[in-house]
C-alpha cells in the first residue's frame, strides 16, 4: 500500500560547518538533495517547512546556560566545543532548524497531513547532552523531538530507535530516569562514545526503559534484522509507543569511514520495513526518522533513497524475504539475542 511520506529538506541546513575539512559535511545533505531533486523522486513527497525551535523547546533537553553558550558562538568564523565537534558562524541557527524541523515532522504524522516522515536535516544531535556538545552534535535533535510529542500531543509513551554507529549517549542520558520514553539502541561496541553496555537499563522510574544492544564489528543485514525482530518488535508490542522515532544513523553502511558494519541499502530498507509494521501495528503508522551519522556520501544517499521507497510502500520487502535474510545468521547473533533477553527479562517478558 502506497503512503503518504513527508521530508524535512532545508537549504540553510548546509550552512553548519561549511568550508571545514570534516566527517559530518555539508556535503553529505548536498547529495541526498539531488538525489530528491531528481524528476524520478521530487514528485513522490510531501514537503514540510522546517522553523526554528523555541528556547522553551530547547530547554527541555538542554540547560539555559548551554544554549546561551552556543547562542554566543553565532557570528564567529570558528568555536571548538569538543575534540570532535565544531561550532561556525551559523551553527546556532542551523542547528535550531534541525530541532525544529524534527518536531515538524513529528507534528505532520500526528495530525494526519503524512503517514511517516523523514526528517533531513544536520548537524545530527543523539550525542547531545543537557550540558555538552560531543560528536558533531549540538542539540538533541530527537529528544527534543520526542519531549515536543508528550508536551504537544499529550502522548505517553514514546519509541525511540537508535540503529546508528554510536550509541546515543545524550538521548540515553534524557531518558535514563523516565518510563514515558523508551530507548533501545543497536551500536558497535567497544566504541566511541563508550557508553550503551548491557548493564545499562534505566534508573529508578525509567530501570528497564533503557535497551542497549551492543554488537561486535561485522554485522550485517542478517544481524541487524535478527536483533531488530527478536528484541526490538516483542518489546514495542508490550510498551505499545503512541509514535516511533528512529535515529537514523547510516554509517552502519558497509563502507562507512567510521564503521565496520555491513549493512546494506537494501538492509536499511528491510529495517524500515519491520519499522514500519511495528507503527502500524502499535501507532496509527506513526513513524518518524531522523537523519544521525554516515559518512560515505554515495553509501549515505544510497541507503536514504532505499529507506524512502519503503516509506513509500513502493519497495518488495515482505516477510518472506526477511525470513530468507535471516536463514544463515550464526550463533554470535544467537548468543548476543539470549544475554540481552537475560538482561532486559525482569521488566519485558519476551
């Protein structure tokens, strides 16, 4: 069934980091946009505004002084906010438009103008901390996002789906004490940040909120399907999310610079699939993306045009084919699914 998919898409989002030898480039967005200008896809979509998140909105997630100090960098040519991540003249505002464009998306599958959205947008932000900037990330995109769906739409429960490289440490860290948002996140580990080990569930209200999934270099679209169906889906059927957000990280992609996954574009498209029968099962259809990392341009655009077909129910993907995907999976897999069924057993029973 074809559906109506809307896209984020924002020419000021290029103006962050320009002219800066850097992983996260302005390059990376430049390509996924000719890809949509082309006459073959621009016609498929629903266009949605991006805008400025508020300070209210900001201060969700972030402190006040924080956003005061990255306020303050806007103007000036270069502001080193850690090892990593850097602030240019139009960071601050750019950045305020990925915010906002995020809760946009969000605001459109809600209200019914498009059924899921994908939300283009730099700099990225699950690294993003109340406090800190840290792996190219300045403000928290989809926890801002997130916090926007209890505060606009009165929802109560919440799905946040992490697939990128790295796991997510701001996004974990918002959320670490709360039960309204449930994080659960496939990253490669031992790794930067260093954070998402299994032990890591929660705290107090939110103990079991918290699903860390830590897989070892290598894995593939076999691993990732697995983990995606046998961890992923029991779990989002017992919280039953109202909506599902999906930080949307592709440099799992098999030739990613950073990574050392093995996913392929048509993987992603096979873990948009299983994302997409989840929302319809538990939330209207309900799904939103949200571009993270992946830095191997073509690899980037390529995986983002083969998640967007299958948004738009134009792609072949059907369980059958998922099932011939995870035939020949090897115990590695099985081993990782039992320990964190072991870890995750007191709060899910799955």
């Amino acid at each position: 069934m074809s559906k109506n998919t809307g896209i984020v898409k924002d020419g000021r989002y290029l103006g962050h980091g320009s002219g800066f030898a850097h992983p996260e480039t302005p390059e990376r967005l430049v390509s996924i946009y000719e890809m949509l200008d082309n006459p073959d896809m621009a016609w498929k979509f629903v266009w949605i505004d991006a805008r400025h998140a508020t300070r209210e909105e900001l201060e969700r997630v972030h402190r006040s002084s924080y956003i005061d100090f990255i306020a303050h960098t806007a103007g000036q040519a270069m502001t080193m906010l850690d090892p990593d991540t850097v602030a240019t003249a139009e960071t601050y505002d750019t950045a305020r438009l990925a915010a906002g464009g995020v809760m946009n998306a969000i605001d459109s599958v809600v209200s019914g103008e498009t059924d899921n959205a994908f939300a283009l947008v730099r700099p990225p932000g699950h690294h993003a901390q109340a406090a800190e900037a840290a792996g190219f990330c300045i403000f928290n995109n989809i926890a801002i996002g997130a916090r926007h769906a209890l505060a606009r739409w009165g929802m109560d429960r919440v799905l946040i789906v992490d697939w990128d490289l790295h796991h997510g440490n701001g996004t974990a860290d918002t959320f670490y004490e709360e039960r309204q948002v449930l994080y659960f996140s496939t990253h490669q580990f031992p790794g930067y940040p260093g954070t998402g080990n299994l032990a890591e569930t929660g705290k107090g209200p939110g103990l079991g909120y918290t699903i860390n999934v830590p897989l070892r270099p290598g894995a593939d679209d076999a691993f990732y399907i697995r983990v995606f169906r046998e961890l992923l889906c029991p779990v989002a059927r017992a919280f039953r999310p109202e909506i599902i957000l999906v930080s949307a990280g592709f440099d799992i992609y098999i030739g990613d610079p950073l990574g050392e996954m093995k996913v392929t574009p048509e993987g992603f498209a096979c873990l948009t699939r299983i994302l997409l029968d989840l929302a319809d099962e538990c939330c209207k259809g309900r799904l939103v993306l949200v571009l993270e990392g992946g830095y191997n341009v073509l690899g980037l655009t390529r995986s983002v045009r083969a998640v967007l077909l299958e948004l738009l129910g134009e792609t072949q993907v059907t369980e059958e084919s998922l099932s011939g995907i995870t035939a020949d999976t090897d115990e590695t897999c099985s081993r990782l699914i039992g320990k964190v069924k072991e870890k995750i057993g007191p709060f899910w029973k799955i």
